[in-house]
C-alpha cells in the first residue's frame, strides 16, 4: 500500500507562488515511498505538498483546462449524478478553477512527473466533535493506481499530526466502489448510509443513490 508514513517539513521562499512549480519541486530532493513533505510559509496554511509521485498544490487561474478536463471526466464517469454537478463549458470551469485558487483548504493533485493535474483534495469542514471532512475527485484514468491512496493518506496524517483533528470522515456514493476503495484501504469504515440525489432524469424525478458517510477516529488510526 502507497499509503503516507512520514512527514518532514520544510519552509518555502517568500516569493512562492504554484507557477513556478518545477523549481519548487526541486527543494526537497527525492524522496521515498511512504514519505511526503509540507512546505509552509510561516504560520499560513500549506500550499504545496510533495511525496514521491505528487505534487498537491493550491489551484490557480491556469488549471481552468485541467479543471474542464476533470469535469467532463466526471460528467462521464460513475459519480455522474453523484455530488453537486460541475461545469464543463469553458466559462464554467475558468469560474470554478478561479474560485478555487481563491480557497485555502482545496488542493490540485499533480503527477510529479510532469505536472498534470489528475484530482483534487479538501478539507472541507471541521464538525463540533473536531472531525475534518475530507472530499477527493479524481480522473477514472487513474483510478486503481494507487496515487489516490497516496494522496489521500497524506492529508488524514496531516489532519491527524497537524491539524489536531479527532477523526476524519468522508461523503460517498456506496456503489461506486473505485470512489470508496482508497478511503477503506486506509482504514476507514462505513458509519451510516442514506438516499440522496443530486440530479434529475428526463421526467424531472430525482436520481436516487446510496450514500455513505466513512469516519476514521484517531483511536483506530493510532493503533493501525
């Protein structure tokens, strides 16, 4: 499993900004599997992490094609229906792509190798008994791979280790099983379900689906 078992940190320069990516990716020098670096700029939020097949980044203006390609992926994919719908025409996604530059716990997910961007992580709240909300989308081109358990590991060690988060817990479709695998690889277990719906058919009747809610707490994290 390519699951996260370490975190250094380092200090990024002051004039850091995600467009000059390929020389920031340099810092760290190479890594090993199971490790993975925060670069922080003194006491603001992460906007870069690295391990040794990903870059995670603050997204900026230029993603609005990667962010397009995603969406049309995902219009197209097992989670259409599934969530809140995403734009795929070009006006939608250079608004979307501007509004999530623009967020500090949304991050673009990037192969190392060449910086192409292939999902997105979040944080997207911290409930009353101190859980993180983790969400994740990804390209079904790279499902199955493991990068997602790599990237996903990496933020429930932060939540854990950094933030001081007492569990994580993440909302999913039950029956798109390649959405759910890396969140159960890394130990998480389904709390409840429920029907819900994001979308309606032709007729105008909702498109119903099982939904699930996953948790982590820190007690069986500790002890994995």
């Amino acid at each position: 499993m390519s699951a996260i078992r370490r975190l250094y940190f380092a200090e990024l320069p002051q004039d850091y900004s995600p467009r000059q990516l390929p020389e920031i990716i340099r810092l760290a020098g190479e890594l090993k599997e199971q490790e993975a670096v925060v670069y922080r700029q003194g006491e603001a939020k992460p906007v870069l992490f690295e391990t040794e097949r990903l870059v995670i980044r603050r997204f900026v203006h230029g993603d609005a094609p990667a962010v397009q390609e995603l969406a049309i992926d995902r219009h197209h994919s097992d989670m259409r229906d599934k969530d809140h719908p995403w734009p795929t025409d070009e006006k939608g996604c250079k608004e979307a792509a501007d509004w999530f530059s623009r967020q500090e716990n949304m991050w673009a997910v990037c192969l190392k190798r060449d910086c192409r961007l292939i999902g997105m992580v979040t944080f997207n709240t911290v409930d009353e008994r101190n859980m993180v909300d983790l969400g994740h989308v990804w390209h079904t081109g790279y499902w199955n791979a493991g990068l997602d358990t790599e990237a996903l590991s990496l933020m429930v060690r932060y939540a854990f280790e950094v933030v001081g988060a007492d569990g994580v817990f993440a909302h999913n479709p039950l029956d798109c099983a390649p959405q759910i695998a890396p969140l159960l690889e890394l130990g998480m277990e389904v709390a409840e379900t429920s029907q819900g719906f994001f979308a309606k058919d032709e007729k105008g009747d909702p498109v119903y689906f099982t939904g699930c809610k996953l948790v982590l707490e820190r007690e069986r994290w500790n002890a994995q």
